[in-house]
C-alpha cells in the first residue's frame, strides 16, 4: 500500500492518535515508529520497516564510528507497536516530545509510511518544500541521469 494524503486527528487524553482508516489494514500486522530527523513521528509496517532498516542502517560499517552513531540514534529512538482495537496506536513520550505534538495533530502519507506532525511543525515544513521544490526536482533529475549514464554514479 502506499500512503498518501493528508489527515487531521488528535492525540487522545491517553496519548493515542487514531490512524486514518484506509491505512490500517497495511499497519494491521505491526508498526514501528521512529523519532524522525525532521521534528516529526515516522509510523512504518513493521515490514516496511525491517526492510528499509536492513537496506540502510544495518548494512553499515560496525567498525565505523558514524554508523554505530546514526544506527544508536535510530534504533534506541524506535519503537514497536501495534494499533488497538478502534485503530489507534499509542504514541510514547520521548515520540510526543520530539515531534512537539498535543492535541490537534497532522498525519500525512510518505509512499510507504506515515508521519506524524504538529500542525505548525507540519505549516513550517510544506511552506519550505513548497519553495524548495523546484530546485530538489532538477537537482534529483539530474543525479539520477548521472547515476544512469555509462561509467555514471561511482
């Protein structure tokens, strides 16, 4: 499945936020959440997220000082869980903290995960790719037609 769009709910007096009904299905099987670089919560299919950790932080170096910190920093700031029954899944302190989140919160689609945001957190970030976008697109063109040239990218 891949998320898409933008939805508006809130954090509960529990600490929960219900995650948007077309989604739960793809989550029904486990999630993990992450404390995102961006001040925001990552909510990932636990397979998803096995996946993408495998491709990227557990492929790295051990014996390298930087990936044994980035691998620290997302590992120890991740968490598993799974939705309850009404489809709301229980966001963790160190998560609501992070991302700044009370109340009204806003969900958004990421192709395959979901974040979390505050709503100013969320304004601020769609104002500045708004601006960047542009710019990102022509850059990412041509990298990949770099990469896809003959003898490109390495």
């Amino acid at each position: 499945m891949t998320f898409r769009g933008l939805h508006e709910h809130s954090l509960d007096s529990k600490d929960r936020i219900t995650v948007p009904s077309a989604y739960r299905g793809a989550l029904s099987e486990g999630i993990v959440m992450m404390k995102s670089v961006e001040r925001c919560v990552e909510v990932w299919p636990a397979d998803a997220a096995e996946s993408m950790e495998a491709g990227t932080l557990s492929a790295l170096n051990p014996m390298s000082r930087d990936a044994r910190r980035i691998q620290r920093r997302f590992f120890a700031h991740s968490e598993s869980s799974e939705l309850d029954s009404a489809g709301r899944v229980r966001l963790s302190r160190q998560m609501i903290e992070h991302a700044g989140l009370e109340g009204r919160c806003i969900v958004t689609g990421m192709g395959t995960r979901l974040e979390i945001w505050s709503p100013d957190g969320w304004a601020a970030e769609d104002e500045e790719n708004e601006k960047q976008t542009p710019e990102l697109t022509e850059n990412l063109a041509r990298a990949q037609a770099t990469a896809a040239a003959p003898g490109g990218g390495y």
